[in-house]
C-alpha cells in the first residue's frame, strides 16, 4: 500500500548530462511490495508546490535508488541533496510491469534505461537488454545491467558507442530469433511507438511505461490523462493511477488510424 516516508539521503552524484543518481534508506519500506514500473512522488522542498514522481530503479534491503533529469526547479533541487539530508517520499505508485515466467527483453532508452534495471532484476527467467543513448557520454548503467542480463546491447544515436542507430535495430534481429515471451519498456514516445510495432509485428506482447505530466500522482486531478483503447473503443485513462504501465495493444498512439 502506498505510503508516506522519510528516508534519509545515503548519496547523490550526478552521472552525465542532466542525469542524477540519488540513494536513500527508507525504514519501515517493504521491498516485497514494490514492483518495477512504480514510482514514488518525492516532495522538492517547501518552495515547489508540487511532488516529482521518479520511477524506482533499485530497491534493495530497504535502500532505494532513483534516477532522475533535471528539468526544472524540483529535480533541480533534488540533485543538489546531500548525504544526511532527508527525502519525503509517498509510494510505491501506479501499476508495475507483469513479469512472465518466461525469457524478456527489456528495452530502455536515455532516462527510460533505469526501471529497466529494477526489472531486470525481478525477472523470473533470462533477460536480453536493449537500450539506447544519444551518445558515448549519455551511456549509463551498463556494468549494471551486464551484471544481471545474459546479453546487453547498447545503441548510440550517433555511432560513437556500440551499434549505430535506434534500439529498433538490435530488437528486430532478436524479435526474428524468437524465444522470448515478452518485450517491456521505457522511454520516449517515438522509441515507444517503434518497439510496439515491432512487437505486433512478430506477435510478441509488448508492455511500455508511459511519461506525462503529474500533480497529484493519485489519480484524483486527472492532469496526467492518455488515450487508451478497450475492445476497439477510445477511453481516457490516468497514466500515475491505470498506468503508468500500459500493454502497447491498449494505448492510442499518435498517428493510429481511428477504430
């Protein structure tokens, strides 16, 4: 059940670019009752109204790491936390990916990669990792995710890390393969939409995680609303609430035909 917790600051380091990693111990949080794919509302100071919902990129023996980007006065002041200081936390939030029993492909791109992480993770079988990066300095994460996946392939934009080009590339190769009983994944919409093609096109079940502005993270103020689809017919669906994890067949993607 979601709850209200402060946790205290173990470290804070900034990555790359606008990327941060934060580490905190919060007592009394039950491991067991976080999946990947929640997040936490983290409140950003008494000068920012509103509370930063991140996605859990590791929960081990009561310590929690998120990964963040700074975008604006909340997450900036987020970064700048030191060890000590403390976090007010509410969480765990929204709905979590479904883990089969069955070998997964995770797929993260940029900001996107960490919950691939936590996923990974608390995979019940073996896990292929697909991410993708802009560049060499954007690559985050990777001794982590080679720690835990059998394979981990790493798309760089520009060519200067691992394969030239999207995540797109190495997931059609390994979707032709075959073998895997799901694809789950995080990151922008563009990278989002290509992965659910793909999946449909090889009729492997696909689950993304969608990012929309939040306020309350609850459900209540509805800010964070996304077009979904239901036995053909559109509906609004709250993305902190119904979401934010979403199978791919049931969202609206932009430029989908009308049904």
């Amino acid at each position: 059940m979601p709850d209200v917790f402060m946790c205290e600051v173990v470290s804070c380091e900034r990555l790359t670019g606008k990327l941060y990693a934060i580490d905190a111990v919060c007592g009394g949080l039950a491991e067991e009752e976080i999946r990947a794919g929640q997040f936490f509302n983290i409140k950003c100071g008494n000068e920012n109204l509103l509370r930063r919902p991140i996605s859990v990129c590791m929960a081990s023996g009561g310590e929690l790491k998120f990964i963040f980007e700074v975008k604006g006065a909340g997450t900036k002041w987020l970064s700048e936390r030191t060890p000590g200081q403390k976090l007010d936390i509410h969480g765990p939030l929204g709905n979590g990916y479904c883990l089969p029993d069955g070998d997964i492909i995770v797929v993260g791109g940029g900001a996107g990669s960490p919950p691939m992480l936590f996923a990974a993770r608390s995979a019940k079988a073996a896990v292929t990792a697909v991410l993708g990066f802009s560049g060499a300095d954007a690559v985050i994460l990777k001794n982590e995710f080679e720690s835990v996946c059998g394979k981990v392939y790493i798309t760089t934009d520009d060519g200067s890390f691992g394969i030239h080009g999207t995540v797109a590339v190495p997931l059609k190769k390994l979707l032709e393969s075959g073998g895997h009983e799901a694809v789950i994944a995080c990151g922008s919409p563009a990278m989002l939409t290509a992965v659910a093609s793909l999946c449909a096109q090889f009729g492997v079940p696909c689950q993304v995680s969608l990012e929309e502005r939040m306020a309350c993270g609850v459900g209540a103020c509805v800010v964070c609303a996304c077009a979904t689809i239901s036995e053909g017919v559109r509906s609004i669906s709250r993305v902190c609430k119904d979401g934010p994890v979403f199978d791919a067949s049931a969202v609206a993607w932009l430029g989908d035909v009308e049904k």
